[in-house]
C-alpha cells in the first residue's frame, strides 16, 4: 500500500492533519493538497469540530515548502500536474484564510517557503525553539508564493521585505517578536498542550488563544527578536522600491559581515526573481486583497515556470552533484521589462476560489504581537480607535511612552512579549519632543508614503 502522506486524526472535538513525508521533510505535493482540501471544507461546517490542528512528523517536523524539485520534472515533462499544483495549493491557502473553525499551525522545525500557505493566513501559529522560517524562493529563480506576498509586507518595517529578497532564515523565538508566528511555546511542552486543547470542546477562539498562553515560555527581555541596529539598517535599506537602490543604501553602510553577506545574497540571486519579488511585495502591501496577492503569485508563477533561471535554480540546487552556482540568464534586465513581461499581460490561466470570502487585514491579528504600524496609528492619533467621534472616550493620541506601554499591555490581556516588544519599538521609532514628555514618532523613511503601483 502506498504511504499516506497526509494523516486525518478525529480525538473528540479536535481534528488534525498530520504531514507524514519524512523522509522530504513533508514537502509538499499535490497529492497532499488533494488530500487535505476536500477534508478541511467538511471539517470546516462539521458541528461536531472544535479546532483544526496541523503539524508534522520527522526530523524537519513542521514543513519544509513545496517540492520544488517534483514541480520541476513535471514542468520539464509538460505534465499539466505541475501548474495544478500551484492552482489547488492557493485555493487550499485562501480556503484557510476564510475558516470560521479554529486553525491551529504547530511549527516546530521547518516552515520555509510554500509552507506558507498552510500557516501564514490562519490566527494561531505557535513557534518553538525548533522553529525555521525562511522565503527561499528567490534564490531558485521563482517568487515567493502562497498569499506570501501579502503576509511578508505585513510584517514590521522592512523585514518582509528583508526575508523574500534574501532568503534569510528567522529562527525560533525570532519568528514570534518579528509577527511569523502568533506564540512561543517550547516544543516539550507541545504534547500537554494539545492535550489540554482537546479537553476544552470549544470553538471560541479567544478561549483557545487564552489556553496556548497558558503554556508560553516566560521571555527574557535581554533578546527581543533581531538586534535594533540590524532592524534600523534593514529598514533604512530595504525600503526602496528598486534592488539597485537598495545595493547603493548598502553600499553606504559601514561594512560589516552582515553586510557583506546580505550584498552577497543579493548578487547572486537571479536578477528577475529579486526585481519580481520586490515588485510583488509592495504591490500587495498597498492596494491588494488576500485573494489579489494570490491571483497575481498564479499569474507570475506561470511565467516563471517557462523560465532558464526556474530550470536552472532549481536544477543546480537539487539535481547537481555537487551543487553548483545556477547561471542566471539574464544577467541584467531593467525595471521597465520586468513591468512588460511580468505585470503587463496575464497568464493564459486564471485562479478561481471556491468562495468569495476575502481580506485586506487579517481578521485576527490581535492574537499576535502588536505590530509596528500599530504603535505608530497609537502615537500619530491616527488609528480608528484615536479618531474624535461620539462615545469615544479614547480620543486623541497616546502622548507618553507609560500611556503607549498602559494601552497595548492592557489590550492584549497581559498576553507574553507584548511588554518587551513594545518597549522595543519604543526605543527605535520615537523621541521625545522638547517638552521632555511627549512622543513623536520618528519617520526615518517614506514607507507611508510611497507612491501607489
């Protein structure tokens, strides 16, 4: 018998999937996207289901993105199967996005590149010391995919941004400050809490969110995520909206070994995969939807398939023996024919979801840390919550730095890492006016302002 490669658990009100592809570090397949998308809609509109857990087995655990290696013979074989598969795993990952169950993402090990369909656009995805986010994509000749487009410019600042083009890795309790994942629980104690999750035959996401906290590790404030002079480089670099300007704003850098690398990362990429990308990114992060950012991954993702440096990125990364530098073709390729052969004409095949349901903020953010543009609206009196309007007692901005630190502690239920962080954004984005009092929010670059695509 063949080996299931997705397993479906029933254990009382809990339903789970279980990636079962150890030996490929339960990269994915269509067959697995085959498997889980028909069980996920039932389990979905199943009275009897409280929560929808997903995690993995083996030494990569989690997942460790789509077998790329597999899409790629089937491109070179002409197999249909090969563009399937990028067509079924998006509607799989919007179908997430819209669940009224709640969806449960255990990320201990492995969650590079694809897997972000799986976890990105659901509320709890819980990290451990284990934990390996990374957006490797560009680094194969394609662009990253899933909705990542949508999720990456989320994230704060410049580090989206930062993850696509490089193909950096983020690592356990760094993925939960930088906003990947919503928790941080040590992987030890991920049985109990599954336990405790099956116990509680409720559908409440705000009892659910209560209960994994309960099992959060108590955070050291001496670490908080990447070190601020690494996030005020990357946001001073990265926020441009052309790789040759972001090169010359590393360039101006002090040179240091992670500058060095970061510039090396970048020159070796393919050319179009990085102009793409970053294209993508920051269309999404300014006039896109959930659905609209995975529209225009399908889109591009066809065009990158028929690509040398598709062929070539991933062959030299899988199929060479030993590995070897893939050959880039072409080496140079301006902005304006990025714009006409990949944003200009659609792809003969179009993405049809199986609902209309869609998004332009994630629904429930308010289980992960608060974000950086969220203290921002705090300080600047811009937020919906800081508007002057009838019954509104909240009205005006957040003038101190106790006032900012009182109202996301609060908000969030005393939820761990919430305090760290935002003295973290604190230290970096404000300083005080001349009255020694009053904060003002320190806009170090145009990222509001950037003109729309």
């Amino acid at each position: 018998m063949p080996q299931t490669h997705v397993l479906h658990r029933k254990v009382l009100g809990a339903r789970m999937f279980i990636l079962n592809r150890p030996e490929k570090l339960n990269a994915l397949t269509l067959t697995m996207v085959r498997n889980m998308t028909p069980q996920l809609k039932a389990w979905d509109v199943s009275k009897l289901a409280k929560f929808i857990l997903v995690e993995g087995v083996g030494d990569g655990r989690f997942c460790a993105g789509d077998d790329i290696l597999d899409i790629l013979l089937k491109v070179r074989s002409k197999d249909p199967d090969s563009l399937h598969f990028f067509q079924e795993k998006f509607r799989l990952a919007q179908m997430i996005s819209t669940l009224q169950t709640p969806y449960i993402t255990l990320l201990d090990g492995y969650a590079l590149g694809g897997a972000i369909g799986l976890f990105a656009h659901g509320p709890f995805r819980i990290a451990t010391e284990r934990t390996i986010f990374a957006t490797p994509e560009a680094g194969i000749g394609l662009c990253p995919s899933s909705g990542a487009s949508f999720f990456l410019s989320k994230l704060d600042g410049e580090i989206g941004t930062y993850l696509a083009l490089t193909g950096s890795r983020v690592e356990g309790v760094d993925t939960f400050y930088t906003g990947i994942a919503t928790h941080y629980v040590p992987s030890v104690r991920l049985g109990a809490l599954e336990d405790r999750l099956i116990d509680l035959e409720t559908s409440d996401h705000e009892i659910i969110h209560r209960v994994i906290e309960e099992f959060v590790e108590p955070l050291s404030a001496d670490k908080i995520g990447m070190p601020q002079s690494m996030r005020q480089t990357i946001d001073r670099c990265f926020r441009y909206n052309s790789i040759d300007e972001i090169l010359a704003a590393l360039d101006r850098e002090k040179s240091t070994a992670w500058i060095r690398e970061t510039r090396q990362k970048l020159l070796s990429t393919s050319p179009t995969s990085l102009k793409v990308t970053l294209k993508a990114l920051r269309k999404a992060r300014h006039s896109m939807t959930l659905c609209e950012s995975l529209k225009m991954e399908f889109d591009l993702v066809q065009k990158f398939m028929v690509t040398r440096d598709f062929d070539q990125g991933v062959d030299s990364s899988f199929l060479s023996k030993p590995r070897r530098k893939p050959q880039w073709d072409p080496l140079h390729i301006s902005d304006h024919e990025i714009d006409q052969l990949y944003f200009s004409r659609p792809s003969p095949n179009d993405l049809t979801f199986l609902s209309n349901l869609d998004m332009r903020q994630y629904p429930y953010a308010r289980y992960a840390l608060p974000s950086e543009n969220e203290v921002r609206l705090s300080i600047t009196g811009e937020g919906s919550e800081f508007q002057p309007q009838e019954g509104n007692t909240n009205s005006g901005r957040l003038k101190t730095k106790a006032e900012v630190m009182d109202w996301f502690v609060k908000g969030s239920r005393g939820k761990r890492g919430v305090r760290e962080k935002i003295q973290d954004i604190l230290d970096r984005k404000t300083v005080l006016a001349e009255d020694g009092s009053t904060l003002i929010w320190k806009e170090d670059d145009d990222r509001y302002h950037h003109p729309h695509y």
